[in-house]
C-alpha cells in the first residue's frame, strides 16, 4: 500500500510542475560572482571547488534515485560519454528536498548510479537545493535569474558557460539527450574554443 501511494503522490507531483520561462541568455551578473566562486564535496568526500571547471561546460543537475526521472542518468550518461573530450562536465547534485526521493547515504547513492546506470560522471555529496538551507549555489543562481529558475523538482538542469556563467536552465522534463540541449551545450563549447 505504502509503494501504492508513494507512486500517487510522486505522479501528482510531476503532474503539478510548472512550465520553466526560457533563459536564452546568459545570467545577469547581478552579484558579480560565477559558478566558478563555489565549492561543493564529491560523493567520496573529497573537495570538488567549481573553479576546477573553468574553461569547461558544466551541466549540473540536482537528482534523486527514486524519482519518475530517475532514467535521466541514462541520458546524462551519454551526453557525458559524447562529450566529455570535447569540454563538458556533468555534475549530479543528489538532493532530497522533492518527495525524499534521494534518502539514501552517498554511498547507496554511488552504487545505485554505478550499478543501475554506470555512472562514471562526477557527483557530489547529497545537498540541499531550495531554502535558506540550500546550497550556496542554488542562492547564488536565484540571485542571478530570480526564483523562477530554482529546481521545481529532480534533474532540474543548469548549462554553465566556460567562464562560469548561466548560459541556459532546463526543466526536469527536458532530456539532457534533447536537440536544445544538445546544441546549448555544443554552443558553449564552441565559445570556450579559442578562435
């Protein structure tokens, strides 16, 4: 009965998602401050500071082991695989904050994306995304673009440019395996090449 309702109640959730308002440009630079200013912990508990990504195209994504988009770690896989040569990142930022669809340690969490998806991508350990709580991050990416453009729930996606800035926000129920993505990302790869 439990598993009946848990299903009910994630379903109604994704039912309820608002649609996301494009963000065709770059963030406004409202604070003066980059990505590239944050620090987050990798899942096996090492440093993992975003200024390691300078020069790169980084999608981060806030995800959860038991969501309806769960299978997007397939996609974000091979957007992983097809691209990482070529400059991108992709960054997996468990979090718990819609449904407690990501309950488990970091390391249920490492194993259930390595054995379920093969998950070689980096991830970090389990944040918060939304809130006063939130990781800075998160309170740094409403200062720039507005509210509007936090996670409304898992593998919600944020395109960050070369030098650090927002360059794109994809709702969750945009693929990361979808033609805007898909060009987005090649865009921001074609602008961190040097002419």
């Amino acid at each position: 009965m439990r598993q009946f309702w848990t299903r009910r109640v994630m379903l109604a959730g994704l039912a309820a998602l608002p649609a996301l308002p494009a963000f065709a440009t770059a963030a406004r630079k409202r604070t003066g401050m980059s990505a590239h200013d944050f620090d987050f912990t990798a899942i096996d508990g090492k440093p993992l500071p975003m200024k390691q990504f300078r020069g790169k195209a980084v999608l981060l994504v806030n995800t959860a082991s038991q969501c309806g988009f769960t299978p997007q770690y397939a996609d974000l896989q091979k957007l992983w695989s097809d691209y990482r040569n070529k400059g991108l990142v992709v960054l997996g930022v468990p979090s718990n904050d819609f449904g407690g669809q990501e309950p488990g340690s970091a390391e249920q969490i490492r194993e259930f994306c390595e054995v379920n998806f093969d998950v070689d991508f980096p991830l970090t350990e389990k944040q918060k995304v939304l809130g006063q709580d939130a990781h800075p991050f998160y309170r740094w990416v409403a200062a720039e673009l507005g509210e509007d453009a936090l996670p409304k729930w898992n593998f919600h996606k944020y395109l960050i440019a070369p030098d650090g800035s927002l360059a794109e926000v994809f709702s969750s129920r945009v693929k990361p395996t979808d033609p805007k993505v898909i060009q987005a990302v090649e865009a921001a790869l074609k602008a961190a090449k040097p002419a």
